[in-house]
C-alpha cells in the first residue's frame, strides 16, 4: 500500500501484540487499511522493523519485546501513548505453542510457559491500556483464543488449555470493564501462518478437506473478524468468542 493508496484516518489507534507475521500482521493491515493508527510488537527486532515498513512507518510504530515481560507491556503502551495520544484498541495475539505430545506427559515447567505468554501476558496488557486510556475513554478489547480452547486438542493439551482461559479471561474482564470498553474473543481453527506449520506442512490438502468451506484460514480471515469487532458495527456485542474456522465444527454433528 503506497502513501497514496492509503484511507484517511479513522483518528483510532490500535495495540496489537505478537504482530510481526502471522494472524497479528494480518489484523494489523486490516485495521491500516481502514484509516487506524497501529502499534505491533513482536520479540524480533528486525523482523518487527521490517513489518513497520510494509504497513507504513507513517501509521504503524513496533516495540520490540517479551510478551510476558510486564516491562515491556508499559513500555509498548507507553510508546503507543506518546506517538498517537490515545489507545482505543487492543488485540491479545502473542502467543505459544512449544510442545506436541500427551497431557500425561506434559512437562508442568513448559505448561507454565504457555500460560505466562498466552493468559498473563494477555492480562497484563489489559490493565495497562485500562489504565492508559480506555477507563476513562471507552475502546474494544480482542483477545485471539482458538478452536482448542473450546473442545480437546489432542497433542496440544497445554496450548488447548490456556486458550480456553483466555475465553473465560474475556468473559472476565467484558463483565468487569462493561460498559466503558467491550471484550470479546476470535477462536481461529487452521490458519495458515508459520505458528501452525506442524499441523498442515506436506499436507494441506488433506487438512483443507475437512473444511467445510474447502481450505484452511488465512490471516486476512483473522483480521476481517477484528475489524468488525472493533468497529462501532460491534457495539452491542461484549463477552463473546466468535469461532472462525471455515465451518470444522459442522463436522462433529451426526452423521
């Protein structure tokens, strides 16, 4: 997208976390693309600068850090603040996946990894911009669950089990922060980022049959469904997780 090509600005800004690839960049240029302002973050340095680059370094600023580290949550809303003045948005979408296996052998040390980057981090991060700007000016809160956090995910138990705390952290926090800012969820089923490689590479087609819209997601998908959840055509919604998942679902009625 030139300058050019680029809408006038919607005077909202967005903090987005994890969003140097994958479903947290697609979200970002959904949001670019109809005039927000945006802050990503990501723990690559340069691979955040490089995605600053492509959505517009005159909209999109990057802090680099660990989603789980309380300092670099201040510091991305503090950033965010001092650059755009305000933060009306927020999307959760750092996270983890370290391990495949059983439950019953899941290392109890790496089950709190999973959930320091994908529960706390995500916590965190709301009380930082409830604090900022949304108690006392209202905004939206998108916290990015998945299709295993509300059924079992074979193999990936741990990561199934702190998405699952992630729906009741957005049902938590749309109760409690009702009714200045809303907070609903996105529980993607396979999309098609490097996080997910393991469970479609040298198969996809395979996988994609099971959909039954035909193929897998792919974050543009993640980031319509954002889009409309931060947007005013939204705002009568609050406490809810909307499953987007190319209708795999279906698939587990009789017959």
């Amino acid at each position: 997208m030139t300058a050019q090509e680029l809408p006038e600005l919607s005077g909202k800004v967005a903090l987005i976390t994890g969003a140097s690839r994958g479903i947290g960049y697609g979200i970002a240029e959904a949001l670019v693309a109809r005039g927000d302002r945006v802050c990503i973050t990501g723990r690559g340095e340069d691979a955040l600068k490089e995605a600053v680059e492509r959505l517009g370094a005159d909209r999109v600023i990057g802090v680099a850090g660990k989603a789980h580290d309380e300092a670099h949550q201040a510091l991305a809303v503090e950033r965010t603040m001092e650059a755009f003045g305000r933060v009306d948005h927020l999307i959760n979408n750092a996270g983890t996946n370290p391990v495949f296996g059983p439950i019953a052998e899941l290392d109890l040390g790496v089950a709190r990894k999973v959930y320091e980057t994908n529960v706390i981090s995500a916590l965190g991060f709301a009380q930082q911009t409830w604090k900022a700007w949304q108690k006392e000016n209202g905004g939206s809160i998108v916290n990015i669950a998945s299709v295993a956090g509300v059924s079992a995910s074979p193999f990936i138990g741990a990561y199934g089990m702190s998405k699952a705390a992630m729906v009741n952290l957005t049902l938590q926090l749309a109760h409690e922060f009702a009714p200045a800012v809303r907070v609903n969820a996105i529980a993607p089923a396979v999309v098609k980022t490097k996080f997910a490689e393991a469970l479609y590479e040298g198969r996809e087609a395979e996988a994609a049959a099971a959909y039954p819209l035909g193929r897998l997601g792919v974050p543009a998908d993640i980031g319509g469904a954002a889009a409309f959840l931060t947007s005013g055509q939204s705002d009568w919604i609050t406490g809810q997780t909307l499953v987007v998942d190319g209708g795999i679902f279906l698939n587990a009625g009789v017959g």
